[in-house]
C-alpha cells in the first residue's frame, strides 16, 4: 500500500529527531493551540522532558488537552535545554530572526537547533499574474497537507510563501548558529538542523 504524506511526513520527523541529542530536556516553540508536534515529541522520547513553549494565551488553551506525562507547558521558560524546534511555525512569527535568537539563549552550549517550515517563497518569483501564483501555492499546499485546507488562498499566501531556507539559514547565522544540515523537498518543505557555537 502507498504511504500517505502523513506517513511519510511522520517518518521525516522521526529521521530528523533522531539526529538530536536529547540527554535531558527538549523546547518546541509556537504551536499555539495545535500541540500535535510537541505531542509527537514527547511520544518519540518518553524519558526526557519535553517543553512546550508559546505565549500565555494560547498555553491557557493548551493545558486543557490529555498529553504524554513528560510534556510541560511553559510561557517563561529557563534556559538549559539540549535542544529547540521549530515545526511549521516560523513561517507565523512577525519576527522569526526574534524567535530564532531566543531559542539560542534557551539552550545549552552546544544545543541544537531544528527548524521544519514550508519553502514556497520561489511561487512569488515565478512569471506568473498574482492569481496565478495563488492557484499553484494552494495546489501544492493542498497536496502536502492531502486535504483541502485552503479554503481562501489569499488568507494563507502572505503567510506560507514569505519565508524560505535562504532566509533562515540568513536569521540562524546571524542569531549564532553553526549549520549542521540543510534539506530542500522536493521545493515544498525545508529541514535545518544549526549548533549553539559561543
């Protein structure tokens, strides 16, 4: 039987997990009230602490919902943590370079940090009308997501193409990481992995 994208998607994240070095303790950022990632986290390493980070708003929201005994809600979190992820969240932060620097003081040297986002900002290069290049950004966000999630393409265009791996490896040098991998899919997604270096 074929995969399905979520199969598939959920084999790249235990790939890219797997990579991390959590002795202790782990901090996902910026979820708001989908917690399904840092779930997933917590599920992959039972034994270490696993913390979710977001702002109290939407971690008054979160606390609500049934999650693994080693997963902790946090709006002021202290640092000390092996390692930091991103997943499908910088893309919705006004001041993702903000965000990045904030995850390198929460962790500990040598800390990793790795960052899954959409890479869809070439759609705004293409010699296209602007019509059409929300068509084809709705096409494959649909495709990745295998269902129809975009109901409205100008609600979700500005946000899912502004932000691409060129301008997070930019934002993650200039917070002061060392790359440790980068990955493209397929021009759809991109994966990097960077190390706290003082």
């Amino acid at each position: 039987m074929e995969k399905t994208n979520s199969q598939i998607l959920e084999e790249f994240y235990r790939s890219v997990l797997s990579k991390l070095e959590i002795i202790e303790s782990h901090i996902d950022v910026g979820h708001r009230k989908n917690i399904r990632f840092p779930k997933f986290v917590a599920g992959m390493y039972p034994d270490k602490k696993i913390v979710y980070y977001d702002t109290s708003r939407f971690i008054k929201r979160t606390r609500k919902q049934k999650v693994p005994e080693n997963l902790f809600f946090s709006n002021k979190p202290e640092p000390g943590f092996d390692s930091a992820s991103f997943f499908f969240t910088l893309h919705d932060f006004k001041n993702p370079f903000g965000a990045i620097k904030r995850a390198y003081k929460l962790l500990k040297e040598a800390g990793k940090i790795i960052i899954i986002d959409y890479d869809l900002a070439w759609i705004r290069d293409e010699e296209m009308t602007e019509e059409e290049k929300k068509k084809r950004f709705v096409e494959i966000f649909n495709a990745v997501n295998e269902k129809d999630v975009i109901k409205k393409e100008e609600d979700w265009y500005e946000n899912h193409t502004r932000y691409s791996l060129e301008q997070c490896i930019k934002d993650a040098r200039e917070a002061g990481f060392f790359e440790r991998l980068r990955e493209v899919q397929e021009r759809k997604l991109f994966l990097y992995i960077g190390e706290k270096i003082e």
